[in-house]
C-alpha cells in the first residue's frame, strides 16, 4: 500500500511541476509572430513567473491540505534524492518576490530539471526493466498534457487577477501593480 501512495504522490508532482517550460515554449512561439508579439512580451511573460510560483504554491498547500505532508516527509524524503528534489520544488516558491520574477528565464531555467524528472524517471524504469513498455510513453505525454492543461488554466486566472486589479483598484495609477 505504500508503493501506491508513493506512486501517486510522485504522479502529482510531476504534474504540477512539468507544465512550466511547456508553457513558456508556447508562449516563445506565439512571441515569434509579429501580431500577436506587444501582447505577448508586455503582458504574458512578466506573468510567467508568478504563475509558477502560483502553481507550486496549490501543490505545496494541496499535499498539506489532504495531510501528505507527514507521508511525503516520512517516506518519500527519506531517501536523500527525493528529499533534495522536494526542497528543490519548494524552492520554486521563490518567484513570489519581485526580485527572482525580474528575469522570466530564472523561473525556466529553475523548472527544466522539473520538467525532464518524469523522462528520466522513464529512462530509469527502462533501463532497470530492460524494456520499453508503450504505457511509460503514453503516461509520459499524460503527464505533460496534464501539467500543460494546469498552467494554462494557471496563467488565465493571473492575467484576470490581474486585469480585476487593475480596473478596480489600481485604475489611476496602473504602475504599482507590478
């Protein structure tokens, strides 16, 4: 029963923190195209970061929520990598402070050994099983789908929070916002 929750815990986290560079690809790409270039650069991407730290924030909240932290802590970080890659997410909600969010490459380069930890979680069952089985793949692009579908939603409820705030409480001086 242990290997179970384990195995969900580590579901959830791949999860919530593999969307992240998945999410600023898409939006790189749609930057490249020159209409859609001033809305992307100016009002997307200094988003990019707080919806990061935003995500990382409802998982953290979400495992003490359901009481998984004691589990996590117990089981999970017992082994000393595990414990390194939860204090490693953890760190993730550094990007609440202006100072981290100043450059939106920091949050991505903070996400990508999140974002390859479910490939090379893969990598490794592969390479202990000796074979390939087509649910590792499949599960693969679940994940991804999954964490991509999380910030999506992530970014459209910063960019409303956003827009709420501007036009309610920070309508004559929009600056301060930020």
């Amino acid at each position: 029963m242990q290997i179970f929750f384990s195995v969900f815990w580590w579901i959830y986290f791949f999860i919530f923190f593999s969307g992240y560079p998945l999410l600023f690809f898409f939006f790189y790409l749609l930057n490249k195209r020159r209409n859609a270039h001033n809305v992307i650069a100016e009002k997307i991407f200094p988003l990019l970061p707080v919806t990061y730290a935003l995500v990382s924030t409802l998982f953290w909240i979400l495992i003490l929520w359901t009481g998984r932290l004691n589990y996590a802590v117990e089981k999970i970080a017992s082994v000393a990598l595990s414990s390194f890659i939860m204090a490693y997410s953890f760190s993730a909600l550094l990007f609440w402070f202006p100072y981290f969010r100043k450059k939106t490459y920091w949050s991505l380069l903070h996400s990508l050994p999140l974002f390859l930890l479910p490939f090379f979680n893969m990598l490794y069952k592969t390479y202990t099983h000796k074979v390939i089985q087509h649910d590792y793949i499949l599960n693969l692009w679940r994940i991804y789908a999954a964490g991509l579908i999380i910030y999506i939603i992530a970014i459209a409820i910063v960019y409303g929070i956003k827009w709420l705030l501007l036009k309610t409480f920070f309508a004559n001086h929009p600056e301060n916002i930020y």
